[in-house]
DNA sequence: AAAGGATTCAACCGCCTTAGT
DNA sequence: CACTAAGGCGGTTGAATCCTT
C-alpha cells in the first residue's frame, strides 16, 4: 500500500485518525463500480467529498481523474481514425499543447488520451514527414503534383479581420506573410499565390477564434460530425465531403476548415 | 521458448488559477 | 490584500504489453 502525495492536508489527517492511508495505483473494478455509482448519485464536482460519499481511500483528484479518463459516459475506446487524427494535427497546430482544449473538440476523447496519442504517435511525425518527403523527391526525377490539403481560400482583404483594430502591420514579400494585431497579439496569414492560409492564431485570440468556432458549429450543425451534448452525428449527414481534384473523398472530409473558412467568408462586407 | 528492448497508456505529480474568507 | 482550498491542467512516470532477436 503506498500513500498518496496527493492527499490534500485534511484528507490525511482524517484517514490517519481512522487508520487508513489512500490507496494509489491501479483502480479495481470494485473501486471504479463505488466511484460510479457515487458519480451517478450525487452528480460530478465536489470532488473533496467523493471519497467520503463513496466510500473510497482514493484522494480527489485521483477519483477525478478517473471518472473524466476512464468512467465517464460516452467515452471513446480504441483507435483513433483518420479525421479524429486530422483534427488533431490540425487544433494542435493552433492551440500547441492545450489538450483539453483540443479534447473538447475531439468527441469522446480525454485529454489525456489526445496527448498521449500525440506524444506516441504524432509527436515524431514531421520528422518522418520530411524523411518520407526526401525519400519520395529522390526516387522521383519527374515533376510530381502536389495536393496541399485543407486547400487554401482567398478571402478578401476588407475582411473584418484585417480592419477595425486590426492592423495589416507590414507585408513581407519575401516570406509571404501578413501580421495583423489585436490588443498587442499578433495574428500571422502566411500568403502564398495569392491567397491566404489557415491563420496563426497567437494567445488571447486562441479563445476568440474557438468562439467563432462554436458559432460556426452552431450556424451549420447538422453537418458538422457532433452535436453540442458531444454525441455522434451517424450517418451521411455527419460529413460534408469536400471532392478533391482527384475525385477521391480525402482525409479531409472532415469540414472543421470549411466551416470556418466559410464563416470568415460571411464576413465580407 | 526466453530475454530484452520498445511501445503504450493509466495514473501520478506539481504547478497554476480561481473562489471563498 | 493575504491566505487557503479546490479544481484543473500539462508533463512525466512506470507497469503492462507487444515486438524482435
């Protein structure tokens, strides 16, 4: 039996005035059936009083742990697929290791079990990417075409975004970028070709960007995979598939993009 | 079949934020 | 304002499992 360093002050004192020392390691099914039925009974929070009610030698923040990861309802076992994957790569790529965020957006999946994809599976990937990328270029002498996916989209620069507070600060020619700014953030469109990619979306504007997420969710739902309860959307519904050139339904049938780019677009005065 | 290295993932740890006093 | 406790988060660990030799 170890003891808990996580055991809050009280919680110690009153297990070793009756005797008892919390328990940490793996849950038994015993344990996992008295946290359940306690979660069930008395609703989630208060997570000081679970043990007590439940009757379990398990500080807090272990019960609550094992209830969000593991207990919950609705939670989504085994591997992930392709467009769970994608959006992964994708959020990550805005957000970097904010996995509960990342988590919310991803049905069915914890926080941890996002980050512990991605730091098995996903972590190493540019390197690999890149490998491949070489290993292709070398065995390839003649042109290859190559399909950029999410597809970037023009918008038009009288965008809201890029007037009112924001500022297009400077326009780099030589690396295609624009900086925009808002309360001393700086948001970064790298422009190539004429259009402009997803933005880089720096701190404070990472929740106000999820925000119009939300919105644009709201304002399509219906086609996007889940609704707001966090259940599945079955069926054709479920996805808006995006035809690429190739006539292939892609990995990026997943519309998360499309919802937002077309919300960006609405913004065209 | 056995040993040992690699991988996976549940759980822990420590820190930060927030709310209450 | 300072302090305390609870909730929440990301980083890390280590046991279990898988894979290779």
């Amino acid at each position: 039996m170890h003891i808990s360093p996580c055991m809050d002050y009280k919680t110690m004192k009153y297990a070793s005035s009756i005797g008892l020392a919390l328990r940490k390691g793996a849950w038994t099914a015993e344990e996992d059936t008295l946290l359940k039925n306690c979660v069930e009974k008395y609703g989630e929070g208060k997570w000081h009083l679970v043990p007590l009610k439940a009757g379990l030698r398990r500080c807090r923040k272990s019960c609550r742990l094992r209830w969000l990861n593991y207990l919950r309802p609705n939670i989504k076992r085994g591997d992930f697929e392709e467009d769970e994957v994608d959006l992964i790569l994708r959020l990550h790529k805005l957000l970097g290791n904010r996995w509960s965020l990342i988590a919310g957006r991803i049905p069915g999946r914890t926080a941890n079990d996002v980050k512990n994809y991605w730091n098995t599976h996903l972590r190493s990937r540019p390197k690999q990417q890149k490998k491949e990328h070489q290993d292709a270029k070398s065995s390839e002498d003649h042109a290859m075409v190559t399909v950029i996916k999410p597809q970037p989209r023009a918008f038009s620069k009288t965008l809201s975004w890029f007037k009112g507070d924001n500022q297009i600060l400077d326009t780099h020619d030589d690396r295609n970028l624009i900086r925009s700014s808002t309360k001393g953030v700086d948001t970064n469109y790298n422009m190539s070709a004429g259009v402009i990619s997803s933005p880089i979306i720096l701190d404070d504007c990472v929740n106000e960007f999820l925000e119009l997420f939300d919105e644009g969710e709201k304002a399509v739902d219906g086609e996007i995979g889940w609704s707001f309860d966090g259940s599945q959307i079955e069926g054709d519904q479920a996805l808006n598939v995006v035809e690429q050139e190739d006539n292939e339904n892609s990995l990026f049938e997943f519309p998360t993009d499309d919802v937002i780019w077309n919300l960006l677009d609405t913004e065209q005065l």
